[in-house]
C-alpha cells in the first residue's frame, strides 16, 4: 500500500494489479488479526514497548525527467511492538538524499524518535509510568553514531548534526537504548523491501505470535545485548535494560 501510494498520480495497469493483489491477499486473511495479550505485559500489567527500525538505501527510482527530484531517496520504517503484538508502525521516504547506507540508517532511527516521544506520551496519559525502550537496529554503524561511540559519529556527519544531537539526547535521558540485532530478526524489512517468501513468513509469524511468545523472544534479544562500550553516566547496563524492561516469564 506505501508503494502504491506514491504512484496515485500516475497509475499504471501494472499498479493497478498489485492493488488486486493486496485486496486479495485482505480478502483471503480476515482472520488474522492483532492481539494484545495482557499476560505478555511487564510486572505491575505496565506494557513494555520495544522498537524495530530499518532503512533501505536509495530504494526510491531514478527519475531523469523530473529535475526537481532525481529521486534516489531512502525509505525509513518502524515497527513498534507491545503485549506481543505491533501497536504503531510507518514507512515513508526520507526527505533528504542519504550519501550512505549509514546515513540513511540513521535517519531512519531519528525519524522513529519522533514517534517514540509520541507514545510515551500516550502511555503516561493512560496512566503507566515511562521506562527506557529497546530500539533494535541491524546497523552498527548506527548505534554507534546515537551513542558518539568511537570516531563513527565524527566522520561525514555533519550534514545532520542537529539530528544526531537529538538522538543523542534521546539516549542520555534513557529514553531509548539502541541494540544491535541481526537482518534476519529485524520486523520493519517487511516496510522497507520486498523479501523472499520464507523470510517475510517468519516475520510476519514473530510479529503475529504464531512463532511462539513474543516476550520470551524479546527477553532473549535483551539478554543479547551488551551495554554500552562508553566509560559515561546516563547509559544503561545490560542488567540495567533487562530490570528496566519490567519482563517477568
């Protein structure tokens, strides 16, 4: 459906049966559907939200007749999940031309700090208190910008300073916690690019709770996870995250 909206202004008979496609694809799963599942909240019923982000680099088409827009953009996507099921996800074409698959990597973890702050906020107002929230990317490059770690975040970002402050903050306060997470694990590649039957079925499987419970699967992933390489206060441990997390199996 993002794919097919960019070309709402010029469709084709070729998009026009992808449409079919997807209304068929609708027709023939009614019966899948999203479950919360209370029993996979964190202690005291407050849910745990953990993120998934994803880039695809300069998937967007070259257009040679357009000479406002040579396209070549990159797609951002986000995935967020909570109780065992997605509760907010989104794709959409980055304004700014990446130089570098780093780069549109992390545009796109900037472009889900502006969800993240959207949901906690939602969360506070029904009333459950805020706690840091695993954002997993497939980029190291990535995380170690968000984090300054290393000399990866001095180099060739200047271009977007500003916006690797913001994310840098993001950390500090413990409002996320960037963790590495392998291509194979990553949910929003089904919102960024076409993948292969097997792959898309074992996300969409994970994501649906027909691979097993979402929450024990995450807490595997949390306890994957190595804390921060950085000798500064504000950033969490990884015992830290997991006793932040709330998780009780």
């Amino acid at each position: 459906m993002s794919k097919a909206s960019k070309v709402m202004h010029a469709a084709s008979e070729t998009h026009l049966r992808g449409i079919a496609r997807v209304i068929k694809y609708l027709i023939q799963n009614e019966a899948v559907g999203i479950v919360l599942d209370r029993k996979q909240c964190t202690a005291g019923n407050v849910p745990h939200v953990s993120l998934f982000v994803d880039a695809n680099y300069a998937a967007e088409p070259l257009h040679p007749y357009n000479e406002n827009d040579l396209g070549r953009r990159s797609t951002s996507a986000a995935v967020f999940m909570a109780c065992g099921a997605p509760i907010f996800w989104k794709s959409k074409i980055q304004k700014e031309v990446a130089l570098n698959t780093g780069e549109a990597e992390f545009r796109s973890m900037a472009n889900a700090l502006k969800e993240v702050y959207f949901v906690r906020s939602f969360l506070q107002e029904l009333g459950y208190p805020t706690r840091p929230m695993s954002l997993f990317c497939d980029a190291a490059v990535t995380i170690a910008q968000a984090k300054r770690d290393g000399v990866s975040w001095r180099e060739g970002t200047r271009q977007y300073e500003v916006t690797l402050s913001a994310v840098y903050r993001a950390c500090r306060d413990g409002i996320i916690v960037p963790i590495k997470i392998p291509s194979e694990d990553n949910f929003s590649d089904l919102l960024t690019k076409s993948l292969n039957q097997d792959v898309s079925k074992r996300h969409r499987d994970r994501i649906t709770g027909d691979a097993g419970p979402y929450q024990e699967w995450l807490l595997e992933k949390l306890n994957a996870f190595q804390g921060t390489e950085l000798p500064l206060d504000g950033f969490l441990s990884k015992a830290e995250m997991i006793a932040s997390s709330g998780i009780v199996l």
